[in-house]
C-alpha cells in the first residue's frame, strides 16, 4: 500500500516546475509504482478531484468545519501509522456520505480523524483537494499524457478512451495493466455515457459557411440541458451532460423513448428545455431545478414540463453511428424519431437565409444556432470547427471564485463576484471580470449561501471561494486590462444564468477570452 505521503511529494514536485515534460514524466513514474488497485485512486487525489468525474459529489465542508477541524488537530493525539492513498479516499467518501441532521459534527469528526493521522506535507495537499485549488498545473491533459507515458500506450488511444468513459482512473488502470489491448476494447457501450461533442464559439454566420466548405447545417440552438438517452428494450438510462444518471428526473423523457421512439436499441442526444403552459421556453434555472429535484419529480414534473429536441444518433441496433458523416446520422434519426422530436433545421449556403433562421430562433425564445458540418464524424469530448455555436450576443462561461459583500440594499450578501477562465497553459483559473449584476434577489440569496459553503479564505470584504459555480456571463466587449494577471477584462459583464449542468473544468479558456478579443478588434478594423 502507497503511503498518501508519496501523493504529496509527488504534488509538491510538480508544483516546483512549470514544465510540462517533467510534470508528464513524474505522474508517469508515479503511476507505475503503484498497485493496479491503488491507481484508480490515485489519480483523482492528483489532480485535485478527489472523486472520479461522472461520480463527483460534494464533501460540503465549509470553511468553518474545516479550520475548526484544523484546530481540534493541534491538541489531538498524533496516530503514527502511515495513512495510505486508499485510506484517504475512504475518509472523503465517508465525508461525502454523511447527510441529514447533525451531519456537519459528523463530517467534522472524520476530518479531524483524518487531519490527526497526517503530516505537514500531506495536510497540505488534502486541504488542497478540499477546496479544488491544486495550484500545481495538472490538468485532464497532462494526466492524460502521463498515463501513455507510464504505460507506453500511444497517446491518441489513451485521450480516444477517455472520451468514452471520462473516467480518468479507470482509464489509467486498464492502460497499465492491459495496455493498447485494453484501452482499444473501449469503445461505444450502451448505458455507459459518453463526452459529448463540443462546439467552438463562433462570431458570425459566414464564418461557419467558409469553414464548413460554403454549406452547413444550422439547428436551433435551444436554451437547455444537453441529455444522452440509452435505450434497449425496456431498459432507459438518461445521462446528464456531466455523465451523471438523471433519469429518476426525467420521467417523460424515459416514457419518449420508450413510446414514440420506434427502435429497440440506440442512443441518441438532444436537449431537454423547460416550457411555459403556453409552450415558450422558460428560464434555465427552472429546468435546472427539475435535474436537482429527484424525489418531488411528480410535481415538478407537471409544474415545469419538458420538451425535447434531439439532435444526434450515435447507436443504433448493434451499430455504433461516431464515425458516420453528420448527415447518414440525421437520416437515421429521421426514420426514428417523430418530427415533433427533432431539433429545427435548416441546411443552407446562403447567409441571408441562415440570417433569417437565426432571426427565427431567436424570436422563438431560443438562444441562437448551432451550424454542423455536413460531412462530419461524432468526435466524443471534442471541441472542434465542426460545430461552431452562433448566438447573438457575445458570452462566455466563467467560474466565480471569489465574492464581495454588498453594501446598500445588497447588504448581508455575497454580490459582487469574481469571474475567472481557465487558463490551460498553468492549469489555473484566472480572472478576466467583475460583476454584481444579473441576479434576482432570491438569487443573491442562494448564491450567498452556497459560497459561503465554499469559503476557501476571507478577509474584511471578500471571500475567495473554491472554483465550483459556473456561471453563463454576457458582455459588450473585451478590453485589455492591466488589472488583471489575465491581461483582459470584460466590460459590462452580467450573470445571464447559474450552470449547474456545467462543471468548472468545462469553463470557457483564456485562449477563447483571446480569441474573442482578437476577433472583436478585426471587427473594428472592418467597420472603420
Ligand atoms: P454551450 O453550452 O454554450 O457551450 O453550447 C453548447 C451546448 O448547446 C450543447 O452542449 C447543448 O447542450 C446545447 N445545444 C442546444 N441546441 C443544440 C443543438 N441543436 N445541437 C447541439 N447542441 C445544442
């Protein structure tokens, strides 16, 4: 058993450098010296997860219970026995597993437990996994290379099954003990979800055209939650955009597919959108609310009733559809699903008419297009130009990770939010805004409640929190901004909604904030 000691030395030693070759190369040799049970493990603890992803679930620690924990330590008994990388995890699922009343004494009490049993060293990398910032710059990426590297499986193949189990953990374990024989067995299973497509931002409705070869497919782009549906036989599972089983919440959708679906094996994708009575899409954070609600789903379900729009099929019978072109996966589509069922659109060249489909969507109450390469694959957890998402104004998705009280008629709340990208160089969360509007008063006061659950830090008018919400953040233009490490700053940014379907590690970058700019500025050339 690998003592957690070796974990934190590791994480120390990759906090010493900042090249990407030693960081891959340490993990590397790192993985190789553990036991095949003890990498699956390991893995989340390094990058600063603790959980793997499809099963991440809140330790709900506040910064109160853990500095009072740390208190309780210091005249605690000191244990002597080596606290090992499993007996960690055990600790944190335990943690995790302590609900209902009196559950925050009880979580307090295994994490002293647990505090009381480690060193210096390790405490520091545990609190460091608490509250999700590692500040040591390894990221999916870096992990994914170091596990070809540890067990010599080509790197392509190892980031290729990633994307069909997003489970970094377990992928390390088959490369280790299996190799390029294990890892190319993975591939497309039913119930088992997969990372779904991504579309790269896009400016206007030319750009997609040309780089789409002068013809694309432009789909309603609907203002929802991104679902994969499962089915065979009788048996339906419904996967969240982050791989977690929501299908206790949806029970319309399971009876959509089992009903009017006419096939017996598949899985498709769309996007669930809450509707009003007179069938005008309501607010995201209603729809968010049905996915949280699992045991009021009955009422829930008739208060806030869900459409649902496909968009993709990628199995169908015995066959997986990834590598088939865009358009052989909509044809079968078409023949399985009614018309009601599928997502608008429209296959065009012509920008005007791509103009007026946008206009179109948009007074409908959706949030813009989404324009698909004709000829395309599925490629699983990819973001790509084969799909550009086209909306009207310019936004982005940013993490809060910090807060300020309000004062005045916002006093008492946290209101003032720090807004960060990720910045994939580092493999930290860097700020690029700053905004107290947006929300509703409600809205403060949730917000408040659960940032102060991630009170990582304070001080007279600010609290820095973990990296967890993700919020979906409008603006009007991107300045250069001295202000900030980032080198940009948002101008007028506003909360335009709170994405819990989204997790911090799916957060617009620092190259799209980039990007965004640069494109902005050749925008204003041209108008000159
Ligand atoms: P964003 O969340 O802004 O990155 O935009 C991508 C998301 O838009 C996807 O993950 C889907 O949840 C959602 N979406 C809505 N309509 C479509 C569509 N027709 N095709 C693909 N994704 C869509």
């Amino acid at each position: 058993m690998e003592p957690f000691l070796s974990l934190a030395k590791l994480c120390e030693a990759l906090e010493a450098t900042t090249k990407r070759n030693e960081k891959v190369a340490m993990i590397g040799n790192f993985l190789r010296s553990l036991s095949p049970d003890e990498v699956a493990l390991a893995v989340p603890l390094i990058i600063g997860w603790i959980f793997p992803e499809a099963d991440s679930k809140p330790l709900e620690l506040g910064y109160t219970i853990v500095s009072s924990a740390l208190k309780a330590r210091r005249q605690g008994r000191l244990i002597e026995a080596p606290l090992t990388i499993k007996a960690v995890r055990e600790v944190f699922e335990r943690i995790a597993d302590v609900k209902g009343p009196g559950s925050q004494g009880r979580k307090k009490a295994l994490l002293e437990g647990l505090l009381a049993q480690s060193t210096e060293l390790e405490r520091k990398w545990i609190l460091k996994n608490i509250f999700g910032e590692m500040q040591h710059g390894v990221n999916e990426g870096i992990m994914l290379d170091a596990i070809a590297k540890a067990s010599g499986v080509p790197e392509e193949l190892v980031h290729r099954a990633y994307t069909f189990t997003g489970d970094l953990g377990k992928i390390a374990t088959i490369a280790l003990s299996d190799g390029a024989v294990g890892l190319s067995k993975i591939g497309l299973e039913l119930f088992r979800p997969i990372k779904p497509m991504l579309a790269e931002m896009s400016y206007d409705i030319s750009e997609a055209l040309s780089e789409h070869g002068g013809i694309t497919a432009f789909e309603y782009k609907f203002d929802g939650a991104r679902i994969q549906i499962h089915r065979k036989g009788s048996k339906v599972r419904v996967f969240s955009r982050r791989l977690s089983d929501v299908t206790e919440s949806l029970p319309e959708i399971v009876e959509i597919a089992l009903n009017e679906i006419s096939a017996n094996e598949y899985i498709v994708e769309g996007e669930a959108v809450a509707m009003d009575s007179s069938s005008k899409p309501l607010p995201f954070q209603d729809l968010m609310r049905r996915f949280r609600r699992v045991k009021e789903v009955e009422e829930k379900a008739s208060e806030i009733p869900l459409r649902l729009y496909l968009f993709d099929i990628l199995r169908l019978g015995e066959k997986s559809l990834i590598d088939e072109a865009y358009e052989e996966r909509w044809n079968l589509l078409r023949k399985i699903c009614p018309e009601k069922y599928l997502a608008k659109r429209l296959i065009t060249s012509d920008p005007e008419e791509a103009m007026a489909f946008l206009k179109e969507a948009i007074e409908a109450g959706h949030e813009g297009l989404m324009a698909k390469a004709l000829s395309s694959p599925y490629y699983p957890g990819k973001r790509s130009k084969y799909w550009f998402k086209i909306k009207p104004f310019h936004r982005l998705d940013l993490v809060i990770v910090a807060a300020d009280w309000g004062y005045g008629r916002r006093r008492g709340w946290l209101s003032d939010y720090y807004l960060a990208a990720f910045d994939q160089v580092s493999g930290c969360y860097e700020l690029v805004g700053k905004t107290f509007k947006g929300l509703k008063d409600e809205e403060f006061e949730e917000m408040t409640k659960r940032l102060l659950s991630l009170k990582v830090s304070e001080t007279e008018h600010t609290v820095a929190v973990k990296p967890e919400v993700v919020v979906e953040v409008a603006f009007n233009e991107i300045q250069r901004s001295p202000r900030y490490r980032s080198g940009y700053a948002l101008r007028f940014a506003r909360i335009v909604r709170i994405r819990d379907d989204k997790s911090p590690r799916d957060v617009d970058t620092l190259e799209t904030v980039r990007r965004l700019y640069e494109a902005q500025f050749e925008h204003k050339g041209r108008l000159r």
